[in-house]
C-alpha cells in the first residue's frame, strides 16, 4: 500500500497545476455528491413506506367510520321486516370488508397490526355465521328472537370491529413514528459517515495541497519544513538563502521568531520552576517558627510554675496541631481534621492570649466530612489575632462558623477587631486576584491560602474579604462538596480518640 502511495505521490508531482486542481476538485466534490444521493435515497425510500402507511391508516379510518353503522342499520331494517336480504344486501359488504382487512394484512408491517387484521378477519365471519341465522330463521314468527341475536351477536360483532380496526391504527400510527425515528437515526448516521469522509478528505486535501505549493517553488518547501522542525521543538532551523526579497524576509523573521520562541519557552521553563519553589516555601512559612519557639517558652514557665494540667493540654494541643500540619504529606484533609487544627492553635494562642481572645467553632458535622486544602484556616485566624484582636484592648472573639448549598461549602473565619479601612480591603482584594505575592503586612497568608484554594478546585473558588473599621473582620473560604474515602475518615478519628485517651491518662495521674 504504501508503494503505490508513494508512487502516486511521485507522478502527481509531476502533473501540471491545472492538473493537481482538477485531482483537488474531484475529491472534494465526488464524496459530496455520494452523500446527497445516499441522503436522498433514505428520504425516497421513507417517503414511499411512510406513504403507504398514510394509505393504511385512512382506508382504515374510512372503513371504522361507517362499516359498524352501516352494517347495524341494514340488519336493523331487515330483522323489523322493513328492508329485505337483497336489498340491504350484508353479504357483500361483508365480503368487501374480508378484502379490504387482506389488503390491510398484506401492507401492516408490525406483527400488532397483522394480529388485528386476522382477528377482525375471524371476526367478520363470526359476524356473517350471525346474520345467516337471522336469514335462515322465520324473520314475521321470530321477531324476539331475532331482535336478540341482533343485539348479542351482530351489534356487539360490529363493535369489537370497530375497536380491533382502532387498535390497527393506531398500531400503524405507531409504526409511522417509527419509521421517523429510523429516519432520524438514517441521518445521523449519514451525517456521521459523511463528517468522517469530510475529515479524511480534508488530510486528503491538505496532503494534496502540500504537495503543491512544494511543487511550485523550493524556498516554499524550505520554510514548510522549518515550520514543522520549529512545532517538533527544534528552534535552531536555518532557511534559504538567495532567494527574492519577499521571501528572503520571511525566512529572516522566522528564524528570528523561532529564537525568541526559544527564549521564551527557557524563561517560562525557569519561571515556573521559581513560581513553584516560592510556593513551597510560602507553604512552609504558614508554620511560623516564631509560634514554635513562642509555645515551648510557654509551656516551659507553665512547667516551672507547676501548672501541670495546662502543660498537658498545651503539649497535647501542640502535638495535635503539627500531626495536622503533617498529615502523611497530603495534600487535602477532611474539614473535620482542619478545624481541630485550628482549634490546637486556638487553644495554645488562649493559654498564651486568654485576656484578650476567645473563640467558638460551629460547624455541623455532616459538613465536616467534605475535603479542604491543609491548612487553609490556620492562616486566616492567624491574622484575625495579630491584626484584629491583639491592637485592641477589650477581649475580643474569633468565631468560625459555616453555610452550605447544594454544591458548596462558606467556611467563615470572623473576628470583632479593630477591623480595615476600605481601601485596605480593597488592596487587599485586588492582591488576592490579581495573583500578586504581596508582603506579610498586607495579608501574605490570605493571597497564599487564596491561591492554593483556586489552584486545587479552580477559579471559581477561593476567599473573600469583608472588613469595616471597629467593626471586624470577616474572611469566607468557598470550596465545593468533596468527600474523601470513609476509610481514611475513620483512621483519623481512631488515631485521634487514641491520642486523646493517652492525654486524659496523663491528666489523670
């Protein structure tokens, strides 16, 4: 296959341009018409059967309409002795009727409608056995009789035929929308192959149109082919030389585009390598050593002060808090596993601050077990303390609470601080999306927590801030509903209650 492709190739280069136009037409156009006449042979071939179904449906129609009264009417007549046998002549109409319901057996296409054609075929035989009695009785002594065998044999005959011939239509009307929906499908598929041809024929069309523009002039096919060096990702691609001044300048600007194409993807290389490493170390910085070394003194002078109790939960809450920090290297925990995280901190910061903060944290448990990024409220209530609380003199309050709709979470870190003057929370903001790194004094943890939150969920996501002066401060974090694996929920509560029996032991000693 591939040498008489390639032998293919070798004399359409030498066939003349008008020639290779010619080759490009035929391909386009040829399949083209294939598939208008394929569409069109689907839709004639529809139109006939649809067509035909039509015809069924009304001579049924047409038959259901006046065969029951026509045929209760006659019999009526002749049984009160008005209208003789010959004049009203059933028979004959009854034989029309066995023609017509063969012919409607012969076009019926669902087994539905074959069925109601032999019943009301079986029917009408019932119906002409009745009407021989009735002729075979003495119609002027047997008038009771007969009235009888009017109303219990052929009234009700006449009736089931109505309805068999009104469940054949409607069977038929059935088939009908079928047969449109199989239309439907023919066009689709049509289309399908159709688009499938178009794209093969346009790889078609492409490969003969390259094949050219490289028959008509070298240069060409030497930028064509540094084009394609440059998409392979080799940049150092050289065109050639001494040709016309028009092309001469394209190949000097494209050998200058690819150099700094070059540059550009080395500096974009370099910083996404630094952009990642300053991430890393932001990471890191949310553990503020200055809280480590601040928490061991602490606990150091409860020790010397022999404040036993409060060492015991000081050491438990810190150990709780960086065993969260930690996590075993992943990156996401449960809600339930950040909030005691926030609350170690929490409660470290009122052995250490209890005369100017407290703090509550209201979060229902079936929130609690949705997925958030580590330590993402850590720094928030961070802030709340050293930029709201702390340049106040009253007590204040942090409080985190939580809302939920049916496909996110508001996690809301709020303080009554001293609060931000609107152009503050407006830098702030901005910093925040714009993707700014902004300084430690105005929110370096919010612009991280930020953007660590859209960089795991996306843009819709991420922090917003509200502040008024004296007022305080309000931070909600908007995550979506992810639950992790229960296993893993279960672990931690097991390593938790664990952790915490091992706490109540040592209070108890």
């Amino acid at each position: 296959m591939k040498k008489y492709v390639r032998e293919f190739i070798a004399r359409f280069r030498k066939f003349s341009i008008e020639k290779k136009l010619k080759w490009l037409r035929m391909v386009v156009i040829i399949p083209a018409l294939v598939g208008i006449i394929t569409l069109l042979v689907i839709m004639i071939n529809f139109n006939e059967s649809y067509n035909e179904a039509v015809k069924n449906v009304s001579v049924a129609s047409k038959f259901n309409f006046s065969f029951s009264e026509d045929m209760d009417y006659k019999m009526y007549r002749i049984v009160i002795g008005a209208e003789s046998f010959d004049a009203m002549k059933p028979y004959e109409e009854i034989k029309e009727a066995k023609e017509l319901v063969k012919e409607l057996n012969k076009n019926a296409v669902t087994d539905e409608s074959k069925l109601r054609t032999r019943q009301i075929g079986k029917l009408l035989d019932n119906l002409k056995i009745s009407i021989e009695e009735i002729e075979h009785s003495d119609l002027k002594n047997d008038y009771m009789e007969n009235n009888q065998r009017l109303r219990l044999n052929v009234n009700v005959f006449t009736e089931i035929i109505k309805e068999k011939v009104s469940e054949y239509i409607y069977y038929e009307i059935g088939n009908m929308e079928s047969m449109r929906v199989k239309l439907e499908k023919e066009i689709m598929h049509t289309i399908t192959i159709t688009l499938i041809a178009v794209l093969f024929l346009s790889l078609i069309t492409w490969k003969l149109s390259k094949l050219i523009s490289q028959s008509i002039s070298y240069p060409v096919r030497q930028l064509c082919e540094m084009t394609k060096e440059v998409a392979q990702g080799n940049f150092d691609v050289h065109g050639p030389q001494n040709t016309t001044e028009e092309l001469q300048i394209l190949t000097n600007n494209f050998e200058h585009m690819a150099q700094k194409v070059e540059r550009l993807i080395e500096d974009v290389k370099v910083e996404q390598q630094n952009l990642r490493k300053k991430e890393l170390q932001l990471l890191q910085e949310q553990i503020n050593p200055h809280f480590l070394y601040n928490t061991l003194d602490t606990i150091m002078w409860l020790a010397i002060d022999h404040q036993d109790d409060k060492v015991v939960e000081m050491v438990a809450a810190l150990s709780g808090f960086f065993r969260t920090s930690l996590s075993h290297g992943e990156d996401k925990i449960t809600i339930r596993e950040e909030l005691e995280h926030v609350e170690n901190y929490l409660k470290i910061q009122q052995l250490r601050y209890g005369d100017i903060m407290e703090y509550s944290i209201d979060v229902p448990d079936e929130i609690k077990k949705n997925d958030i990024v580590k330590i993402t409220l850590q720094p928030l209530v961070e802030n709340a303390l050293y930029h709201g609380l702390k340049k106040q003199r009253e007590k204040g309050m942090i409080k985190i609470s939580s809302v939920d709709d049916e496909n996110n979470i508001f996690l809301i870190v709020e303080d009554n601080g001293v609060g931000m003057q609107p152009e503050q929370v407006v830098q702030i903001n901005k910093e925040m999306y714009e993707d700014i790194w902004v300084n430690r004094t105005t929110g370096f943890g919010i612009a991280n927590v930020n953007r660590r939150i859209k960089l795991y969920y996306g843009e819709e996501y991420g922090l917003i801030l509200e502040s008024e002066p004296d007022i305080g401060t309000k931070v909600i974090v908007v995550v979506p509903k992810t639950r992790q694996a229960e296993k893993k929920i279960i672990k931690n509560q097991k390593n938790s209650n664990h952790y915490q029996k091992k706490s109540n032991f040592k209070q108890t000693r």
